[in-house]
C-alpha cells in the first residue's frame, strides 16, 4: 500500500497569469510504500556480507601463514632432534 505525502498547499501559492496556465508550488510531495527502506536494508546487507568476505579470506590467510610457520618449526625440531642423536651416538662412540 503505497502512501503519498502532500504539504498543505495555500491560495497564494496558486499563481495565474494572463500567458500562462495556473501554476502550484508544491514544496514536498513523499511517496513512501517501504521500497525505499528496503532497498537502503539491501544495501546495507550487501555491504556487511562484502565486510565478512573480506574477513574471512583475511582470516584464512593468516590460518595459512600459521600453519606454515608451525610446519616449518617441526621440521626444524626434527633436524635438530636428528642431529643430536648422531652428536649422542657419536660421542658414545669414540669413548
């Protein structure tokens, strides 16, 4: 259901002159039937849902970078855990 919205609209306002046709000066007409706020809502989630993406992939991203560092540590535990045994094995060795 689709409102309309008129300022009142006094005499004076009514110009008539010999040339032309009578004019009205009509200062606020509204058409309100809700298209406009559901369309700002619209915009609105859009937005939020462009926001969250970009969050999201910010978020992966740096799951992923984690994850390579973790990597990268265990292989570094690894060798060094590798190369202590044979310092171990070889110090047992030569005694």
């Amino acid at each position: 259901m689709e409102n309309l919205k008129v300022e009142e609209i006094e005499l004076e306002d009514v110009n008539n002159t010999e040339d032309s046709q009578p004019s009205v000066n009509v200062t606020s007409i509204e058409l309100d039937n809700g298209e406009d706020l559901l369309l700002s809502q619209i915009d609105a989630f859009r937005e939020k849902a462009t926001q969250l993406q970009q969050l999201i992939l910010a978020k992966e991203q740096k799951a992923a970078e984690l994850e390579a560092l973790v990597k990268e540590k265990k292989q570094s535990m690894l060798s060094f855990r590798m190369n202590l045994t044979k310092t171990r094995g070889s110090r047992q060795l030569s005694c």
